[in-house]
C-alpha cells in the first residue's frame, strides 16, 4: 500500500514538473515522449576562460582565499597543460574532474597540520561516491525487490575494474575496442544482464575512459585505442577490484559458494541425522561428518587469498625496476601539471605503476570502507585483518633492505595512506637510517614524515634523518618539527634555510629531551644573524656533538661569537666552519677557544679567507699547550708547512663532493693555491718516497680542476656563492 502512494505521488509531481533534471541519459528513453517537448545535454566546460575561471576560484579558496605565488603558479601549469590538448583536458570537460584535480593539487601544496587528515585514497573514494552514491542499476527501470538492486559501483569495480587490473598485470594504459568489449562486456548471457549492459554503457563507461587524443590506433586491428580519463583512476579501480576480492580464482570461488551452501543448511542437516543415527549404522555419518571441515577448508583458502593480496602489494610496492622512478606524488603531479622542458622519451609499456598497492593499503582504512560500504562496496573487517597480518611480515623485511630514497618515499606515503598507528610503528622499528636526499619535499610529504614518525613511541629515534638537498624552505621546517624529535642525526645540508630557520633549530636543541647528536647545515645561507640565534642554544643543551655550519655565509663576527660560546656548551667534539669569509685573527681566536674546550678535536677551516702565514700559525695553535696536552686537529689545508697534512684526504674529498655545487671561480682559486702549496713542498725534499707522496695529491687535485673546467664547458652543475 505504501509503495503504490509513494508511485502516485511521484507520478504527481512528475506531470507538474516543467524541468527534469538527470545524470542518467538512459533514464531519458524510459520517458513517455508525450511528456517531452525537448531535451538538452550538457556535457560540460566548453569555454576555456571558465574552465580557468573555476580552477583558480578553488585554488585560491583552498588558499584562504589568497593569491599566493604558489597558487598562481600551479593555475599557471596546469593552464599549459590542459592547453596542451592532453589527457587531462579531455577528463576536465567534467566539472567532477575538475574538482578531482583541484582536490589532488590542494593535497599536495596546501596540506596544513590544522586541517584534518586527509589521504589521496580518500580524495578518489570521496571522488566515486559524489558521482555514484546511491545509483543502481535496474532492470527495465523499475526495482521490485532488494535482491533485483545491483549497486552501480560494484559493476564498475567487476567490468572497469576488471579492465584496469588486467592492464596494470600486463603494464598497458591503452585498450582496444575488442579489449572493453572483452572486459567490460564480459559473457553476457541473459536478456536482463544485456540490458544492463547498455545501460552501463551509455550512462557511465565514457566517464571512466576516452579516446586517445594522440590519433594512436592498433597496430592489429587499426581501430581506436582507449584511456582512462585520468591516469591514477586505473590504479584506484584495479585496487578497489583486488581489495573487494573480484580477482578470485575458481577453487577460491567454489570453495565460497560451498561453503555458503552448507552453512545455510548445517542446522538442517545435524537435525536430519540426530533422527536417522537412531535407525543407521554410526559408521555412515562418518562422510556426513567430513561435510562439517568444509567451512574450515574455505577459511584457510580465504586466508591464502588475503595473503597473496598482501604479497601482491609488497611486490607492487619493491619493484627493483621502479627504484630509479621519481617518487609516488612526484609521479601524480606531473600527471595533473605535465612534465615541462624535455619531454623523457618512455614508452607506454613500460610505465610504473607504483600507486597501485598504495590505493590497495588505503582503501583498508576504516574511513574510506565507510565510504565504500555506502556504494555497495564492502570490506569486511575481518579481511583487513588478515591482510594487515600479512602485510606486516612483508613490510617489515623489506624495510630492512637498503632503499633509494624515492622507494623509501613511497613506503612512508603508503603507511600514511593505511592510517594504521600500529603497523606504521612496528615497520619503523626496522628502520635505523631514513635518508630522502634529493626528494623535492612538498608540505604534504614533509607532513606525512612528521605524522609516520609521530605513531612512533618517544624513545624510538633514528641514526640519521638525511633532509639534504630536499628544496626545504623555513615554511617547510615548521610541519617537519615532529619529525626533528625523532633522530640523533640530522642532516639539512643543501637546502633553502635562511635565518628565521635557525630560530627554529634554538628552540629544537633547547628542548630538555633533545637527542641530536649531529646536525649539519651546510650550503643553507644563515649569514651572521642567523648564526647568533642557534649559538643561544648552547647554553641550555646537552646532547649536540657535531656541527656543521659549512658554506652558510659566516664572517669574522660569526667566529667572534662561536669562540665566546664554546664554553657555555661541553659535549661538541667537532667543528666545521670551512668555507665562509673568515679571516686569520677570527680563525686564530676560534682555535684558540677549541683547544680550551674540554671535548672539541677537530675544527675544519678550509676554503676561508686565511693566509699561508694565518694557515702556519693555526697549525701551530691547534697543537697542545703543555707537554702530553690534547691537541686540536685543524684542517686549513693540504699542506702544514713544507709537509703535507695527515688529513689532506678529508679536505679534498669533501671539496670534490660540493665543488659542482660551490661557486667554481673560488673553489678553482682555492685549489690552484693548494697546487702551488704542494708544488713548492715537494721542491723542499730530496726523498725519492717524499716526492712520490706529493706527486699523488698533485694528481688528485689536478684531476678536480680538469672536472671543473668541464663541467663549466658543458654547463652543467649550479655554482654558489
């Protein structure tokens, strides 16, 4: 009775209606055509100034409304990308791609540590239940029963899905006709299951894949080949089809229905036999009883099964042909902002699939399953469990293993992405060393290291966090502040550190729990002003030992104030001022302070404004006051007088990592004054052996000046003052 009021009613207000709006173009033929004088459709953005209108109102709103350079740079790209007539441009036709994009580009750029977490797994799940929420595919337009209702997102996971999982097994990206036919249209059987089909078809199979826009056609066939509308949209999907359990094979699929079979009749069956033991042999129900392992059999199945989605993902996730790829997000902002400059040269086959098993770790966390179950998706809470058991095992060994940094990168996104406190923390157990030299830190990577790291108990510190050459700016300091209290090495060598950035790193070493040991920050420009902020902090911390302060723009009044400090601080064992503009009395006075310090041995001065006299007099100084005295190792230069420095290796080595790096014209200059220092000892000796040992450093300085004068002929490296 109620369903046939809720048809009148709706029947009313469908004739009183003079606009009908759908997504579902299907539903348009179900339509009585009496019912319609016309119909439009529209697609999407066909203006390109509104597209880019679009882009940076949500930019900027996500930027508080702020047109900062950051935002305007990324509307920039992203305009010149879509521009370029890519892929993108023709998926950002949909405002529901657009704002996909918009949502990744607000990830990456603008994550802030006030917001709340949010994960990409959890952008592209947001993503599928704005457009599919509560869609069901019917047959004939009409659901008479629950059992009738198919969730339109589980069809999309078992044809599409289906689709991106043989793809991502077979490395391709681009798909024949007979290929979506084969997948997508499955063996269709039934006049209801066609039915469907057309549907799926016409309502929802062109929202996931296009045309190829470069005219690519099969080489076999000759036809049209096709993609999906955005890249990582394949990864999602085929993850979605493993994690759902779609890719079983037929002894997993036949053991569950069984299985199912025989628990919806056990209580018939153990009902049937307590009446008929009475009159049978006991020896009979011996087979019946065999009937009753079954379920057990199934379970272990099930169980291989959730491990081999775990061994799948660690595969997926350590593949040594990826090692050299650039990192996971790296990967998924080119794709949105396009590579600019040198187009690589990589064909199609052998792209990297390195989101797949991140898609898989996060799509177990609770929040997206939530979001999955209300389209029909569900992940039992007893399958993430068996996966997670799994995982960890595989996790942890490889975590043990030596990782490239990009790899390393995309382990600690991916158990961010898990959003599983426990597992984050057993896994990092394994690790002693994160190095992520090189790795373009963006404020989302810097956040997820801080929030891996945070899962961590607060006595579990790493032997070295390696920060170099990362792009790190003073803004990026404040959301990697977490992650400072969790190492005993820190190394933030080669990045954009300025002044204000040292304000942070006093506050970090006046902490009363500090435990770093080293920090180096050598090549970040943090001139004299900056060095008076962190030279505060030595009075209150007890646990720095080493410090590098290595071509950071230092003068003689930075060495003024080092050598008053020093005392104030009696755990530093070493020193490294080389290469800043100190001159012989502010050196001569430093090393006077460090030979009265109760624990400093080394001091590094190389590559300053000394002279060979200055040079002389710190060798001098750095040796004991009294007899059997401890003597201070000053490293000025590849010579001590007419002798050649016990430490020249050190010297030359460190200068032969940085001289590509270093301004060219003065490490040239340095290392021709070095050249000339060795010629004129080697002149002063008449030992064969003697001359044979200056020979040696002669040819490894040469062979340093023959590297710069060709880096600076074919122009590369990036020289610095």
């Amino acid at each position: 009775m109620l369903d046939l009021i809720l048809k009148t009613v709706d029947l009313l207000l469908f004739l009183q209606a003079s606009i009908l709006v759908t997504t579902r173009l299907s539903a348009v033929d179900r339509v009585p055509k009496k019912y319609i004088n016309r119909y439009v459709q529209i697609c999407g953005f066909n203006d390109p100034h509104r597209q880019r209108a679009y882009f940076t109102s949500r930019l900027l709103q996500q930027n508080e409304g702020k047109p900062g350079k950051v935002a305007e740079t990324l509307i920039e790209m992203l305009y010149l990308n879509l521009q370029r007539e890519s892929q993108l441009a023709t998926a950002c036709f949909l405002p529901s791609y657009c704002w996909l994009t918009c949502a990744t580009l607000h990830l990456l750029h603008f994550t802030d540590t006030k917001s709340p977490i949010r994960t990409l797994t959890g952008i592209y799940t947001s993503f599928m239940r704005l457009n599919f929420g509560g869609e069901v595919i019917t047959v004939d337009g009409n659901v008479s029963s629950q059992e009738q209702q198919n969730s339109l997102m589980l069809y999309v996971v078992r044809t599409v899905g289906k689709l991106a999982f043989d793809g991502i097994t077979n490395k391709r990206t681009s798909f024949s006709a007979e290929e979506l036919e084969q997948w997508v249209g499955g063996k269709t059987k039934t006049d209801e299951e066609l039915q469907q089909l057309a549907v799926f078809r016409t309502d929802v199979l062109d929202f996931f894949l296009v045309p190829r826009n470069d005219h690519v056609t099969d080489p076999e066939s000759g036809g049209r080949r096709y993609v999906f509308a955005v890249p990582a949209m394949q990864e999602y999907l085929a993850a979605l089809y493993v994690v759902l359990g779609e890719n079983k094979s037929v002894l997993e699929k036949l053991t569950k229905e069984v299985s199912e079979a025989l628990g919806q009749a056990s209580e018939d069956i153990t009902s049937l036999l307590s009446i008929l033991s009475k009159v049978i042999p006991f020896r009979i129900f011996a087979v019946f009883n065999l009937l009753k392992l079954f379920p057990k059999l199934f379970e272990r199945v099930s169980s291989h099964s959730k491990g081999r989605i775990a061994s799948t993902m660690a595969a997926e996730m350590f593949r040594s042909e990826d090692s050299f790829n650039e990192d996971v997000l790296d990967q998924v902002e080119q794709s949105l902002l396009g590579v600019h400059g040198p187009q690589p040269q990589e064909e199609t086959y052998t792209r990297a699939f390195e989101l797949y098993p991140i898609f898989m770790g996060g799509l177990l966390h609770y929040g997206n399953r939530r979001l999955l179950d209300q389209l029909g998706c569900s992940i039992k809470s007893h399958t993430v469990s068996q996966i997670t058991r799994a995982l960890r095992k595989h996790l942890i060994k490889e975590s043990q293993k030596k990782q490239p940094p990009e790899e390393l990168m995309d382990l600690l996104v991916l158990l961010y992405e898990f959003q599983n406190p426990r597992l984050t923390a057993e896994v990092l157990q394994s690790i002693k060393t994160i190095n992520l030299s090189t790795v373009r830190m963006t404020p989302h990577k810097c956040f997820v290291l801080s929030t891996v790291l945070s899962c961590t108990s607060s006595s579990f510190h790493l032997n070295e966090l390696n920060l170099s050459s990362c792009h790190i700016t003073p803004e990026l300091m404040q959301m990697l502040w977490p992650a400072f209290h969790h190492t005993s090495n820190l190394n933030l060598q080669f990045n954009s550190l300025g002044p204000e950035s040292c304000i942070l790193l006093r506050d970090l070493l006046f902490e009363p729990n500090c435990t770093i040991k080293s920090l180096q920050l050598c090549d970040n420009y943090l001139t004299d002003t900056g060095i008076s902020h962190l030279l505060e902090a030595l009075s209150g911390n007890h646990s720095l030992q080493r410090l590098c302060l290595m071509h950071t723009g230092l003068g003689d009044q930075s060495a003024q104030m080092l050598a008053e400090r020093l005392g104030q601080h009696d755990m530093l064992q070493e020193l490294n001022v080389a290469y800043n503009n100190i001159g012989d009395s502010a050196a001569l006075t430093m090393v006077d302070a460090c030979r009265e310090h109760p624990s400093i041995h080394t001091v590094h001065l190389y590559l300053n404004q000394l002279t060979d006299v200055g040079k002389q007099s710190l060798y001098v100084r750095g040796g004991p006051r009294v007899k059997q005295g401890r003597r201070v190792k000053v490293l000025a230069s590849v010579t001590e007088g007419s002798d050649i420095s016990e430490d020249w290796h050190p010297i030359l080595s460190v200068i032969g990592k940085n001289s590509l790096s270093w301004d060219r014209d003065r490490v040239r200059e340095q290392l021709l004054v070095f050249l000339k220092d060795l010629e004129w000892g080697r002149k002063q000796h008449q030992s064969f052996w003697k001359k044979m040992h200056f020979r040696r450093v002669e040819s490894v300085v040469r062979q340093m000046l023959s590297l710069l004068e060709k880096s600076s002929n074919t122009g590369t490296g990036t020289g610095t003052k």
